[in-house]
C-alpha cells in the first residue's frame, strides 16, 4: 500500500481518518496549489495547477535573487509598462489558480463524511482557501494597474540616462499654481543630486528673489540676457519661468520633450548658477502636495521657533509654536510657505525641512495602505521628464537615501549676496555639498 492511498482511498467509515485527510488536503492547495489533486484527485489537473504554481514560484524566487544582484535594474523592469503589466498578468494567473485549487480541494474532501466537530471548522478554511488567496491577488493586480496608468502618467518615455560624476541630478520646482495652471511661477527650486551607488543625497535651494540670474552658454535665453536676468525687480529669478512662457518661442522644442519653454529657461539658469548640469526637472504643485502630505497621515517635524502665518502687513491668523509638532497637508502648507516676520531664506529652510520629513516618514507600509490616494495625489501632484525606464533605480536609491543624512546648502547671506551675486562663491558652496572633500586619515605619529 502506497503512502498516498490514505488519502486517495480512505476509509469513509473512520472519522479520524476522514479528519486528518480534510486537514491534509486543504493546507496542500493552500500552500501548493495543485497539490491535493495530485495525491488525491485528477491527476490531469493536478499537473496543470501545480506546474503553474512552481512557475510562478521560479518568477518569485528569481525576481528575488536578481534584486539581490541588481536590486535598481530589476525595480525598473517591474515598474516599466511592461513589467507592471506582466505582474497583472502573474497575478490573475494566480487568483484563478488559488481559486480553482480549494473549490476542487473541497470535492476532494468529502465533505459529508468529514466528522460534525471537525465540519464547521473545515467548511471555513475552506471558504479562507478559496477567497483570501484569490482576493488577494487580484487586489495586487489592481494595484499593479493603477501604478501602471499612474507612473505612464507622470514620467517620460525616453531611454535611461548615465549618471555624471557619479550623480543623478535634478531640478525641482515647487509650483505656485493657480486654477487651471501649475507653476506658472515657481514658488521653490532646488537643486537635488542623487549619488548612484550609495543613494546620498544633497539639496541646494535657491533663492527666489536672486537678481541677475545668468544662464548657459548656448542657452536662448542667454541671447535675450547676455548678462544674465538683469532687469532689476522684474527679474527675480523666479520670474524666468513666466518670462520663458510668454516668450515660447525661444524653446520652441519644449513641449515635444515633455518639458515647457518656462521649465528649460528655468533649467539653463539653475545649471549657470550652480555649475552642475540638470539631467531632469521635477515640478511640484503646491496643491498636489497638500494631497500627497494627507494621503501619508501627515507629518511630523519639530518647530525650533515660533512660525506666524498672516498676509504680510496683515494681523497674524495662526502661530506656530515650538516643539515636536504633526502637521497636516493644509498646515504644512501654512508652514512652508508664510513670510510673516520672516523672509524668503526662512521659508525656503521650512520647505525643506517639510521635504525632508516626507522623505524619512514614507514607508513601505504606509504606502501599500494609501496607495489610491497616493497614487491620485501624484497624478495631480508631479510633473517630469525623468524615463519610466528609471523608476525603480531611483527608487533603490531612495531606499539607501534613507539612511544617510541629507546633505544641505543655501546660496543665502552671509555665505551667498543675492542681491550682488558673486556665481564663482555659488559654484563653490555648491560643489562642496555635492562633492564633499574625502576626510584623509590623520598620520600614525613615530613611535
């Protein structure tokens, strides 16, 4: 007699055995699908359900080791259309296979020569079997759908880029928008270097209000300001975007790179005055990040001074006090933007302060529990040229950015005069948060 006779010829009258082969046969299809009618049913489907299962197994286990080997090549195949559509595809596969396994395991199990005590608790597995693998599964599979829709929405499709020096760069702009609009004049903008094999991250803000902006050589809008954006209180710099804009002529190839003409001035600037070039710009708009900040819950940050919210030259509506403080989308908003008793340089350390707690408070699990909410704040919230192709890169990276402090610089007073600026000092404070010196080991002294 064969071990598996038990369980494919068993004794009908003997309860016990009954039991422990209902027992044994729905944990099997559990855990290995196609399993049970191996042992115990057609073998014919068994083989179809239980080679699906190992199939899916070996996609698993070798998507696993190639993380392991490549974890930001193997992010950005899964997170490519393809990819996202191939983990639809998986998925579905196993749903239906999770779920044809327990209804025929249920067949299999006799159910009414089961024992009454054992019945009840046997009927529920089985209902678990059936609907909780399957339910699942194709809830990932919506979710792999409208991560698709959502990333195809936001990023370009462009083949991916080499990082130089070492660094992934890129140009964010927070975007003052109106209805209707996104950042017509940008409210922020950052530098952001991303190092490429540790994830280390480095953020220079610049100012909104510097005078005399240069631009590249090369640059259309250096043939409209030779000498730089130099129109006194018209030409801050963040009014380059909206200079570009009414004048798209000068980027006439913008809109086909899925960028704007207000976008590329605003990049050949951020490149003159930092010296670093910019592979890709990421626009935020203000609202949007309001709607990303209450899809995570909110953040937390600590308040080193007391922050007043008022229109300038208007009675303070709200105050700020400080101290370990959790903030809402609407009053991180407040946070970062207010200049009551305060100026531009004060803002700009808030925003960042905000991006950075964003960054140290995302999750994994908080975002699989937001996800639609994530995903429909990001639809409105990020704009970029930035490939598909490098999501899961960047995602790998962010993951290692995490763990490193975040490297910061302003090109503010005292360091950095926006009024007069000296780009040479720019290029300088800039490098040095980018490209920090290599601490040399101090010499052994002589014995």
């Amino acid at each position: 007699m064969s071990l598996t006779s038990p369980i494919r010829n068993p004794d009908m009258r003997d309860p016990a055995v009954m039991s422990r082969r209902a027992w044994w046969l729905i944990l099997l299809s559990v855990f290995m699908p196609g399993s049970a009618q191996l042992i115990a049913g057609n073998r014919r489907l068994g083989r179809v359900l239980f080679g699906t299962w190992l199939l899916l197994l070996a996609v698993g286990v070798g998507t696993f080791v190639a993380y392991l080997v490549a974890g930001g090549a193997t992010l950005s195949f899964w997170v490519s259309f393809w990819g996202l559509l191939g983990v639809q595809a998986l998925l579905v596969v196993f749903a239906i296979l999770s779920f044809v396994a327990a209804v025929d395991t249920f067949r299999l199990v006799r159910f009414v020569h089961v024992p009454g005590r054992t019945r009840v608790w046997v009927a529920l597995l089985t209902v678990v079997a059936m609907l909780v693998p399957a339910g699942v599964a194709a809830y990932g599979s919506f979710l792999a759908g409208v991560t698709r829709v959502t990333i195809g929405g936001i990023f370009a499709e462009k083949p991916p880029v080499e990082p130089i020096d070492g660094k992934y760069t890129f140009m964010l702009l927070g975007g003052d928008a109106g209805a209707g609009r996104i950042g017509l004049r940008p409210d922020s903008t950052s530098l952001i270097t991303v190092d490429a094999t540790t994830g280390q991250l480095a953020v220079v803000g610049i100012p909104r209000n510097l005078y005399n902006a240069p631009f590249i050589d090369g640059s259309p809008m250096r043939t409209a300001w030779p000498d730089g954006f130099n129109c006194g209180d018209e030409c801050l710099f963040s009014y380059i975007y909206d200079f570009a804009e009414k004048h798209a002529e000068l980027y006439p190839d913008a809109l086909a790179a899925n960028s704007t003409p207000g976008i590329e001035a605003t990049r050949d600037s951020v490149e003159a005055i930092t010296g670093i070039t910019v592979q890709f710009y990421v626009l935020i708009d203000m609202s949007g990040f309001r709607r990303l900040i209450d899809a995570l819950g909110g953040v937390d940050i600590l308040v080193e001074e007391e922050v007043h919210v008022c229109v300038v030259g208007e009675p303070v509506t709200y105050t700020f006090y400080p101290g370990e403080t959790h903030l809402s989308g609407k009053r991180a908003l407040m946070y970062a933007r207010t200049r009551c008793d305060s100026d531009d340089f004060d803002r700009m350390a808030r925003q960042r302060q905000i991006q950075e707690a964003i960054l140290r408070q995302v999750t994994a699990s908080t975002v699989l529990a937001k996800f639609n909410e994530l995903a429909s704040a990001g639809k409105l919230l990020v704009v970029t040229d930035m490939p598909q192709s490098m999501v899961g890169v960047m995602v790998d990276l962010g993951t290692k950015a995490r763990k490193l402090p975040m490297r910061r610089a302003e090109l503010v007073p005292p360091e950095f005069d926006y009024l007069y600026p000296n780009f040479r000092v720019a290029h300088a404070i800039v490098r040095e948060a980018v490209f920090p010196p290599r601490a040399t080991p101090s010499p052994t002294p002589n014995p």
